[in-house]
C-alpha cells in the first residue's frame, strides 16, 4: 500500500470513527436517560425504609441487591413479583443489619453490585454530551465535503519509491504494448510531429489480483509521472451529483500535472450500461457523462493517459470503448506456468527460503491462481514458518499456506459429532472415487475431513497444466465430480444434507454456462444467451427461457445419476475410503491410489 493510499484510508477511517462515535454518543446518552428515569421514584415501585426494615423482620424479603456507593437498593418480595427499590440512609449499618437476619436464619439473597460505569460518569459530561454531538456531527459534514475536493496524488518524494516494469512478472506482451505509452508520456512531441495520435484511455481487463494495478503504477513508474488514482465505487456513495464534480475536480488536477496517468480502477461502478432510469442509475450516469465529456475534452498534445481496470468487461457501457475514449483494451490473464514462476521469484526474494524449496513445483502446483493469490501464499507461508518455530520456509509451510489460501484454515479444535463425521467421509469419498473414474478429471492429491475454513472437509485435486480449452466432455464429468459428493450421501445414508451447497453452486454454473455461453446444448445450438435484456431474448422464441432452463436441469440431472450409478458399481472402494477417513481424518495420494490397485 502506497502512502496516499494509506492516507485516504485514513480519511475513511476518521469518518468511520466519527460515526461510530457519534452512535455511541447517542447511546450513552439514550441509557443514561433510561437510568435516570428508572431511578425516578415511582409510587408503586418504592418501598419505604421503615416498611423495609419491617418487612425483613416478617421474614417477607427474598432478595435485596446493593450497588457500592449507591443508596438505591433493590428488594424483592416473597409474595410479589416485581421488585421494589427502597433508598437506604446508611447502606454499611444496613447491610449489617440484614447480615444479623441471615444469621439468624432468615432466608435472604444479598447480592452486592460493583459501582455501575454509568454512576461513575461525572454529571458534567452528561451535560455536555449534546454539545459534543452536535460538533461531531459538524465535523463529519465538514469531512465528507472535503473528500470530494481531494484527488490522490502522488508527489515528487513518493514518485521515486515508484513501482517498474521489473515488479510486474510474466505479462511480457502486454508490457510490450504499455511500453508504448510509457513512451509517449516520456516524450510526447516525439509522437506529435510524426502526427501519430496516442489513445487516450486504455481498459485493462481481468480477475482482481491479476496485476492491473500494478501494471499501471508500473506506467507511472518507468515513465516518471505522477499517478492520480481513484476507484469507480469511490465515485458514486454518498451525496448526489458528487461523482460528476469528483470526476471534474479528479481531471483539473491532471491537467495541471500533466504528464501523468490517472488511474481509474473498478471502473464498472460508474460506467456500466445507461438502461434504466432509477435513482443510483442516474447518479451513475452523470459521472459516467463527466467522464465521457472530460476524456473528449483534452487534446492529445496534454499527455495525460487514463487507464482504467475492470474485471467485468461486460458491463461497460459502449460510449466508453468508442475511439478518443478507451480505444485500446488490454486483457490481463492469470498467469501461465512461466508466469506464476516469475511471479513467485519475485515475491520470495526478501523471504528467507529452505533449501527443500521448489519454486517450479509450486507453480505446477497453483494453476489458475493469480499474482495477488501467489503472493498471498508466500506471506502466508511465512507466518506458518514463524509460528511453527522453523528456521526458515519449508516446502511443508508452502503447501499448508497453498491448502489455506484455497480451502481455508484447519479447524482441528472443532468437535464434530460421529454422525456428522460419517457424512463428511463419505460425502469427500464420493468426490474422490468418482473422480477416480472419470478420465478427463485430474487426480487425487489428498482426502481430509479435518474442517477447514467454512467447509466440512474438502478434496484436493492434483492441478494439471494449464489449460486454455476445457472441451464438453470434461466439463460433463466435472459435473460428475461435483455431485459425487451428494450422490454418496444419498445412496449410503439415504439422506442428503446441507453439505453440497458448494458443489451445487458452482455445478450449476458450470451447466448454465454450458447452455448459455458455450452452446454446448444440442437443442440449443451454438447461441450466446447470456446477459442479454429480456427484449433481446424474446428473438430465440418466447419459452426461451424455459428451454435454458430445461437443458441445464437435463445436464444436471444426467451428472447426478452418473454420479450415483458409479457409485453403485464401485461401493467397495467408497466404503474402503470412508474407512480410512473415519480413521485417519486424511488420505494422501499413494494411500488413496493403493485402493484401487
Ligand atoms: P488487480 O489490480 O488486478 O486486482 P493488483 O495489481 O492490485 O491486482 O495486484 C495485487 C498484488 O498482487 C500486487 O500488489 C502484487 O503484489 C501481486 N501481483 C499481482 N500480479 C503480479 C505480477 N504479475 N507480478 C508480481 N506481482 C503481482
Ligand atoms: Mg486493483
Ligand atoms: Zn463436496
């Protein structure tokens, strides 16, 4: 996190406190009006000192709570249900008084509070809590005003700490296309005698952890400019008509320093399709609107370059990609083999590696994971290190940190009942055998059913190289895979539970898309149905969507009663495997492949 950064969060965090202080305020101030009132005496509730004293000596009192320091005291009855509060003239020759009666065999309750904070709070504080309100809230008001003035700028000081194109591994061709820009920005009139016309904008698209931020700091950085930077969901909370002015201000600020990039991350959150007319939609679309008129607004003689990230480039709103806006687009992919190998040099150079460490089966081991997951893995791998006392990263850290990053942490303390145990076996078993024979389907790398993070138990697959094609037949079986979980369950203990919800969710994804994105559906055909508008779809036929519907439950259905048929055939080893699991909570490969040898 860069200073600025930091320093903006800083200016949520004083709102954030702000507001909770001024809750808190009103809280203290709501109870402390509760006490008072309930301290009020109220005729019905209050019982005389006398009475008291006589009532105690017809043996009529059950229970009487003292508060130190208060002479309020709170009596209960025998024969009544609501207590009484009664004030004391001297609570220490009082409390020895109903000590004598319990010693003389009086069957008497005294409970004794400590000091209650609220009693402690001087009466002058009280009085001045309106006061304090009032200016919290002033300064709050104040505060949102403020931010809407501030862009994040990064001055000459903090430039110099700035991110190169050495930080950003792998990305080799999309470094190639920026380096252009960095060019530009370096020296513009290079290009502008030449009459060569600079985009404008550049749309980085791709995952979150990807790299897109680092790559456009890594601009800023090789380029030697200032790095505006602001977030899309910055733009649109709070008050109305502040995006459009936050966009205006965010830009006068380019101008005058100019060269340098602006930064737009998330921009889907104020630059997503214009349809409806809705409240938020209508703020959206007037920064959307401030965006489009400041981008056609400056020559490109002002060298000013905005990049913008998204991770939804399906949402954007077309105006944005037309020529002078956001003409180029850059995707940025998760990283490939190489990709994730360079990613994770990086990232351990400052760490105190062991000698057992393969940097290259580890990226063999992370295929599909980003940058920022790869990263997060040798952090965490780094803190187990440390906890477990060992002298430097071992290669078992890495793989507990890989295991924790995807599955979460091992819940060992947890207790889990015989019944649900069961269930976990043969639900992880299920996963396993049926994967086992699905050929398209990787191997199996470990079985547990020690709980980690919000699963149950979970089945770690052997990840092969990366792909860049799944075909039909293995997205069918990973279907298979998927529901082999709730298929065990069902057909060993008759019952299904809440287990698979996971399993559920993302098979039907994967089903939908299926149907919808890659037209593998043969009633369907190769058509594109996804996130279209309701009108859109009415020209594949009005029961369009009942069809979908239709064929992603065939799908379904067709992996749910493969899944239970090879069960069935293979129960011998299903039940094999739950064993162990019962046993030993955790199956490794060359024990799991054992079986079914
Ligand atoms: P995005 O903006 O795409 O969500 P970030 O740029 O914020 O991703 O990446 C988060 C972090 O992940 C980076 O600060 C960096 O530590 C790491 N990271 C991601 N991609 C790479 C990469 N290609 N090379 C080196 N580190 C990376
Ligand atoms: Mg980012
Ligand atoms: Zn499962």
């Amino acid at each position: 996190m860069s200073k600025k950064d930091k320093e903006n969060n800083k200016d949520k965090k004083l709102l954030v406190i702000l507001g909770s202080v001024i809750i808190l305020l009103a809280l203290i101030a709501g109870i402390v009006f509760l006490y008072m009132n309930e301290t009020k005496e109220d005729d019905e509730k209050t019982l005389a000192y006398t009475d008291l004293i006589k009532e105690m000596s017809y043996g009529n009192i059950e229970k009487i709570e003292m508060t130190v320091g208060s002479t309020t005291v709170k009596v209960k009855m025998k024969n009544e249900e609501e207590e009484k509060t009664s004030i004391v003239p001297n609570t220490e020759s009082f409390m020895e008084l109903v000590q004598t009666k319990v010693a003389e065999g009086n069957e008497i309750e005294l409970i004794q509070k400590p000091k209650s904070i609220l009693a402690q709070i001087p009466s002058v504080v009280i009085s001045l809590l309106p006061t304090a309100i009032m200016l919290a809230l002033f300064i709050m008001i104040f505060k949102m005003q403020g931010l809407g003035e501030k862009g994040k700028v990064y001055d000459d000081t903090e430039r110099k700490t700035k991110v190169t194109f050495d930080d950003v591994a792998g990305l080799d061709e999309e470094k190639a296309e920026l380096v252009e820009i960095v060019d530009f920005l370096k020296r513009p009139e290079k290009f502008v005698k030449m009459g060569a016309k600079i985009p404008k904008g550049v749309l980085l698209y791709g995952k979150p952890g990807t790299g897109k931020t680092l790559i456009a700091k890594a601009i800023a950085g090789e380029a030697d400019v200032p790095f505006i930077s602001m977030s899309g969901s910055e733009f649109i909370e709070m008050f109305a008509g502040l995006g459009a002015s936050r966009v205006r201000k965010l830009f006068e600020k380019a101008r005058k320093l100019a060269p340098c990039i602006v930064f737009i991350d998330e921009i889907d959150a104020i630059g997503s399709r214009r349809t409806s007319n809705s409240g938020a939609e209508t703020e959206n679309n007037q920064t959307l609107n401030q965006l489009l008129v400041e981008m056609d607004g400056f020559s490109s003689e002002e060298t000013i370059i905005v990049l913008a990230a998204t991770n939804r480039p399906e949402m954007l709103d077309n105006a944005l990609l037309r020529p002078g806006r956001f003409d180029r687009q850059i995707t940025i992919p998760n990283p490939d083999l190489k990709g994730r190998l360079e990613i994770l040099k990086i990232h351990s150079k400052d760490k105190k590696l062991s000698e057992d460490i393969n940097l290259e089966s580890i990226a063999e081991d992370t295929a599909g994971f980003t940058g920022a997951e790869l990263a997060n893995i040798l952090n965490e791998a780094a803190i187990i290190a440390t906890k477990m006392k060992h002298e430097d990263i071992e290669n078992q850290d890495v793989e507990e940190a890989i295991k924790k990053v995807t599955v979460g942490l091992e819940k060992r303390q947890r207790v889990i009942s015989d019944k649900d145990k069961k269930l976990t076996a043969y639900h992880e078993a299920g996963h396993a055998v049926v994967s086992k024979y699905l050929p398209t389907q990787s191997n199996v790398k470990e079985v547990s059913i020690v709980p980690r993070g919000v699963a149950g138990g979970y089945t770690m697959y052997k990840s092969d190289e990366d792909k860049y094609y799944i075909s039909k037949t293995e997205m069918q079986e990973k279907l298979i895979a998927l529901l082999g979980g709730r298929a065990a369950e069902k057909l060993v203990l008759d019952d299904i539970s809440t287990g698979a919800s996971n399993d559920i969710e993302v098979a039907t994804k994967i089903a939908r898309d299926m149907v919808t994105k890659y037209g593998m559906s043969d009633n369907l055909g190769p058509i594109d149905f996804q996130g279209k508008e309701p009108y859109e779809m009415q020209m594949f036929g009005e029961n369009i969507g009942d069809k979908i519907g239709q064929e992603v439950k065939t799908l379904i259905d067709t992996a749910y009663n493969d899944a239970q048929t090879l069960l069935k055939e293979h129960r011998d080893k299903l039940d094999a495997i739950a064993q162990v699991l019962l046993e030993k909570e955790k199956i490794n490969e060359q024990e799991f492949n054992k079986i079914f040898e």
